[in-house]
C-alpha cells in the first residue's frame, strides 16, 4: 500500500515539475509573442459567398527580430501593414498542415 501511495506521488510531482505548458494544437508562436488587443471589422458579401474584413492585432513581443505566426485555413490576405510605422511587412504562407496553414509576418 506504501509503495502504491509513492508511486503515485512521485508521478504526480514528475509532472508538475516537467510538465510545459504546450499547445499541441496551434501552429503558431504563441510563446514568443503575446497578442493585447484584437479588434476586426467583417462584411459579408452573400453573392460570392465570403468574408471581407481586416482585423488589428497588438501584438508584445519577448524577441526582437521575431517573426509573428499565426494559424489560419481558408483565409486569403491581401495585405499585412503595421499602422506604427506607416508600412507594409512581409507575409508568406506556410507549408499546410493537418493544423491549418501557418500565416508568418517577417518583423524586424
């Protein structure tokens, strides 16, 4: 009965300790970057069927010269601009992934 009681604590001390809090279910860099605040603006266009919008991200990076990664499917972007300082990043899609495809923002 001892020996099952230790077996128990030392599993549930061992993940504790080494666990890292992870999601396995993004694509994106969400340990480098944190996003403050996200507001959009969305239209529906009924005729074609889509979605037209923009959204702002504010985003606090913990690396200079980082890149920001975000996940996405069946998004189409035409343009990633950075209202600070009045100009276009680049952007390219990532490989596609059982995850979506990986949206990445080159930010020097």
């Amino acid at each position: 009965m001892k020996t099952i009681l230790f077996l128990q604590f030392i599993f549930i001390f061992n993940l504790f300790l080494f666990t890292k809090t992870l999601d396995n279910h993004t694509l994106s860099n969400y340990e480098d970057i944190r996003i403050t605040n996200l507001t959009g603006i969305f239209e529906p266009d009924f005729d074609e069927k889509i979605v037209k919008g923009s959204l702002n991200f504010t985003f606090h990076s913990k690396v200079s010269g980082s890149k920001i990664i975000l996940d996405s499917r069946y998004i189409n972007i035409s343009s990633v601009f950075d209202i600070d300082l009045s100009e276009q990043l680049d952007f390219q899609y990532g490989e596609e992934e059982l995850l979506g495809i990986p949206i990445i923002i080159k930010k020097e």
